[in-house]
C-alpha cells in the first residue's frame, strides 16, 4: 500500500531544492531528484522495493507538476500577445509539456533510485504487521 505521506513529503522535498538548484542548472534539479526520492524511500520504509515505488511517485509528481506549469505559463504568456500569438505559444507549450513529461520520466527514474537506497537505510518495515501507532 502507498505511503501518500512519504510521496508528498519527497515531492516537497523534491520541489523545493528544485527551485534552489535553479542556481546550479542540471545538477541542482539531479540533486533535487535524489534527495526527494531518498526521503520519500526513506519515510516509506520496507526495504528496496517499497522505497523504489515511493521515490518513483515523489520524482514523477515532481516533474509532471513543473512540466505543466511551464507549458502553462508560455502558453498565457502569448495569450497576452493576441490570437497569433496564443497560437504559437499554445504549440511552444505542447511541445514544452511533451519535453517536460520526457525529462520527468528519466527524473522519476533517478529519484526511485535514490527511493530504494532510503528504503534500505530505513530499518523499521512495514510489511511486518505493526502499524505506526502500535509502535508507541
């Protein structure tokens, strides 16, 4: 079962060292995608596959998130700019969207990655029967 917690937490996590590694184009944003996925693997617990999943749906939210908002952005932008305009950019912005579903994939991937190895360095698991409040 899907910890949602540990999904948005990651994708938090993920989002905002995203906007700060914009100083440090491309290796900010692969930072970003390791870490979010470590916490999100981390959070979730269960070994390698559990934190795998749980990584994978924090980096995917991640990507398809800034994706659509940068294809909306362009796509009002040359709105503003009349009917030409709109049509343009609606079409810089489809293929914006398309580019940014694209690098989302291989983000998504990295950061299942990182998600397993936070699987791993998470010892309780949750596969063992006890849930969080039994644990008190």
């Amino acid at each position: 079962m899907t910890d949602w917690r540990a999904v948005i937490i990651g994708f938090l996590v993920t989002t905002v060292l995203s906007i700060v590694g914009l100083a440090i184009p491309g290796i900010g944003q692969f930072v970003a995608g390791l870490v979010g996925g470590f916490v999100a693997g981390y959070l979730a617990g269960g070994g390698l596959g559990r934190g795998f999943w749980h990584g994978l749906l924090a980096g995917a939210f991640g990507g398809i998130v800034v994706g659509v908002l940068l294809a909306l952005v362009v796509a009002l932008t040359g709105w503003a700019a009349g009917p030409i305009g709109g049509l343009l950019s609606g079409v810089a912005g489809i293929g914006i969207l398309l580019a940014a579903l694209l690098v989302s994939f291989i983000l998504a991937l990295e950061s299942a990655l990182a998600g397993a190895v936070g699987g791993l360095f998470n010892p309780r698991s949750q596969s063992s029967g006890r849930t969080r409040r039994s644990r008190r």
